[in-house]
C-alpha cells in the first residue's frame, strides 16, 4: 500500500505539464498516473499545482560578516523560512576564513546545522585563503567527498581572490570535478568609488550603490568568464543584476563557453532608488550587488523569459534592520552596513506572482528556474528537484489563486524586516512535503527541525549537465508570445 496519494493535481516538471495523482512509498515517489489504489494518505489537488520542491541553491545561513556579526537566521529560522516558500532543499555556503583549514570550516557548518533542519541541506564551499595546503589537500578531499562547489569572490577586501588565486582555484575545481559559483565585482574599482565618496561627505546607504556601479560588474564578469574558459571549468555567475552583464554572459556562451547564470528577486522588483529611503530604511536594501534602473530590471526579465539565465535564488543573507542595518557603526557610513537582505520565502511567490501569473514565463520555465536546474548545476539529480518515479518525493501544491500581502510579520525568518513589505502577490504554497512527510498540511506545520537531513553529492552525477545556451544570441531574441492566464486545469 502508498504511503501517500496525492490526487487530481496539475503537475509541472522543466519540460511537461500534465494531469495525474502521485503516489509515494518510502519518502520516494513511486507512481505516477490514475486509480494507484489505495494509501495511507490522501491529499486532494484538485484546481491546485503540484510542483517539485523549491531548491535555493544561494542561501547564507549563520554566515559571519566582519567582526561580532552573522546572518540573522540560523538553520532552524532559514530552512522554516524556505519551507513556508515553497522549498525542501537549500544549499548554503560553508566559508572558509582568512587563516582557517577550509575542512574545519565544513565541519563548523555541518554542527550548526545539526538537529535543526526543516529541509534539506547541501553546503557549498567558500574559498578566501587558497593556500597550497587548501588547494592541493583540502579542497581536492573535500571534492571528492562530495562539495562539488566552490564559490570565490572578486570583492569584499576580506574574501577578494586576485587573478592569479582564481586561476589556480578555478584549476582546482576543475581537477576535482567541481564547478566554480563567481561572484564578479571589481573591488579595485568599488575601493575607488567608496574613497571619493568619503571624501565627498558621502555616507548614505545610496552611496553603496554608486560605488558599485554596472561596469564593475560587468567588467568583473567578463574577467571570470575568461580565466573560467583558461582553466576550462563550468562556472556559475551567480546574482547577476543588469543588462550589460546578461550580454557578456551571452558572448560567452557564443564562443561555447559553458557559463550557468543566476539571477535573484532583488534584480527584478527593487532598485537603486530603494536605498534613497529615508530614515536609513534604505539600508534594508543594501546588497552586493545592489538592485539597479528600471532598464536592469527590464533585462533581467528578458534573461528570464529567453532561456538567459538557468537560475533563480534568493541570496538569502538576513540582517537585522535595527540592530545590523541601524548600529552606529553603519549609521557613519554605508561602507558599515552588513551586505546582503532576508528572501528565502519570498522567492518562489514573487516570481510566480509576476512570472507566471502574468504570463511572462509558463509553469515549465518556472520550475526549471526554482528547482531542476539547479539539482542540474549542482548535481543533486535524479534525486532532487523534479517530479519523476524513484526522485525523492518532495512536493509544494500551489494555489495559483490565493491573492495575499507579503508581511514580515507573517514570514518565519529571523530577520525584523522584509524587503517586499507590502506587496500583493497571486499564488502560495499550501502544502509542502519532503521525502513524502507532509511538513506543512494547508498552511500548518507538521514537520519538525529533525526533518531535514544533509545531502551528499560523492554519489551523485558529476558536474553541471545543464544545456546552458538557450539565448547566445540574447540581443537579437524576439520575446516569447504571451500565454493566456494561468490556472490550473
Ligand atoms: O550582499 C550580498 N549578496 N550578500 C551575500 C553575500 C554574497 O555576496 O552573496
Ligand atoms: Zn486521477
Ligand atoms: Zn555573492
Ligand atoms: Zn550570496
């Protein structure tokens, strides 16, 4: 007998969309089609989307940021959060620091994460000190153990890599069978900008996003694209905020170059003007890097539409406004607020609200860009991230028709403020169900912080399977004909 029935739903995969029940026996999805008999439980979809499991790959969850400062959430706090959203699994970062054994890193992450997971975990590794000792013993065991991620960074004095340590990264990487995730800004230039401003007298949060200006990611971008192509491993360009990045990314991928490319909400539904707030409420908006124009946006949603990007994530990185955002510390000068904004709730609403429900990306795309590509990227398939027999059964049925107001009175993070306070979305996830428990039944949790467990990837397919590519000619793409609008049938 089924453990679980999950009847009449319309259910969505990156490629189909089609009416059947699903069946799951052992925490697995067993069967799919009509009539599968009987079970132990029934979940009725009728009217309602039946959707693999949200996976963010880009969460930061009891991360240090400079001295006496972490994110906001812990484990607990984040993966509630990504539950309530619409997620089962989330991949955080374990950060090596300046000095430190990148292996004793991974233990840290692991033992703040213990016990205290309502979803699944998959860690990434930061690296900030690629050392011989790291790059010739501890990220090669590490890879082969199953963190087959790195992510490096070309900004931030205290994680900048220089050309020559992301090269030999990147060639680690490479050798281990890991694929690199870059964050590209250029910090020479962003030290620059910041220095004039202080000159100037300026210290307002909006400051944070002139001295981060398009071109120093773009620059940034196109530099890690090169060394990436010379060290010949797939990188992700992860949070990529505009359009002239989005077109050096297209280049790339002309030349056959394999780049994976993210974007994230803060790209499509804030902008720079955010952070002119008053008060320093702009300092609830201060990311790297920051939300940019209207015409940012515009592409952004293009590089969505087109097939551009394969990744949407929340760069989760929660501070608290009125401790963080508003110490005295941050309050002299921008360069002192803690970077980084709470989303990992929020990410799958709004992008189905303004994606799909208006019609400017169908089901399909949506599920691809929240769950398959990145089991594709980061390589958790077959098991993870979409609706197949013997794939984990982790499920979120959406109401495509609940209109609500995101408030941050009503998420479960442990951040005091949201970024998206006040806006109407169209459709929530009513029911979230992880390896076939039903954590959330309606809107009510059921699961515990015992649920979740870690996920290994020393047995999982090696490396990005991702066609990457869809939109080389990105310029030149006509926009996809509208659909009509959506609901389920
Ligand atoms: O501002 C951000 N994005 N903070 C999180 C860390 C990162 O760079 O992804
Ligand atoms: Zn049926
Ligand atoms: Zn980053
Ligand atoms: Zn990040």
């Amino acid at each position: 007998m089924l453990d679980l029935i999950i009847r009449n739903g319309t259910i969505a995969t990156a490629s189909e969309q089609f009416r059947a029940d699903i069946g799951v026996k052992s925490g697995k999805i067993a069967a799919l089609g009509h009539d599968l008999g009987p079970a132990h439980d029934v979940i009725d979809a009728a009217g309602k989307f039946v959707l693999p499991g949200g996976i963010d790959s880009h969460v930061h969850i009891a991360q240090p940021s400079g001295p006496g400062l972490e994110t906001a959430d812990d484990f607990d706090t984040a993966t509630l959060s990504a539950l309530f959203g619409g997620n089962t699994t989330v991949m955080s970062f374990c950060l090596q620091q300046k000095g430190e054994s990148l292996t004793k890193a991974v233990a840290d992450y692991h033992a703040r994460a213990q016990g205290k997971l309502y979803t699944d975990v998959a860690f990434h590794l930061i690296v900030s000190d690629p050392t011989p000792e790291v790059l010739e013993q501890e990220l090669p065991e590490l890879i082969a153990r199953g963190y087959r991620s790195v992510k490096v960074f070309m900004t931030y004095e205290n994680l900048r890599l220089n050309d020559a340590q992301l090269l030999s990264t990147m060639a680690a990487a490479k050798d281990g069978g890991a694929v690199v995730m870059v964050h590209a800004e250029n910090e020479d230039v962003i030290a620059f900008l910041s220095e004039q401003h202080r000159r100037a007298g300026l210290n307002a949060p909006h400051g944070h996003a002139t001295s981060r200006p398009v071109a120093s990611e773009r620059e940034a971008t196109h530099r890690a694209m090169t060394l990436a192509d010379i060290a010949d491993v797939p990188v992700v360009i992860v949070h990529v905020s505009n359009g002239p990045t989005i077109e050096e990314i297209a280049r790339a991928r002309h030349r056959g170059q394999r780049v994976v490319a993210e974007t994230c909400p803060q790209y499509l539904f804030l902008t720079e003007d955010d952070l002119l707030r008053d008060g320093w409420e702009g300092a609830k908006f201060v990311c790297s890097p920051p939300p940019r124009d209207k015409a940012a946006q515009d592409a952004c949603w293009r590089g969505l539409e087109t097939g551009l990007f394969d990744l949407f994530s929340s760069d989760h990185c929660p501070f608290m406004f009125a401790r963080d955002k508003l110490s005295a510390q941050a309050r002299a000068s921008y360069r002192h607020i803690p970077n980084g904004i709470p989303g990992v709730e929020t990410r799958l609403p709004l992008l189905f609200s303004e994606g799909v429900c208006k019609s400017r990306i169908d089901l399909c795309r949506f599920v691809g860009l929240t769950a398959t590509n990145h089991a594709r990227t980061y390589g958790l398939l077959p098991r993870k991230g979409t609706v197949a027999i013997g794939a984990d059964a982790d499920l979120a049925v959406w109401n495509p028709q609940t209109q609500w107001t995101i408030a941050n009175s009503a998420l479960h993070g442990a951040s005091d403020y949201s970024p998206y306070e006040g806006m109407r979305v169209q459709g929530r996830p009513e029911t979230v169900i992880l390896r076939g428990k039903v954590m959330i039944r309606d809107g009510a949790l059921q699961g515990t912080s015992e649920d979740g467990t870690y996920l290994d990837r020393s047995t999982e397919e090696r490396g990005p399977t991702l066609a990457t590519g869809a939109a080389t000619d990105f310029e030149m793409q006509v926009r996809a004909p509208k659909r009509g609008v959506v609901h389920a049938r």
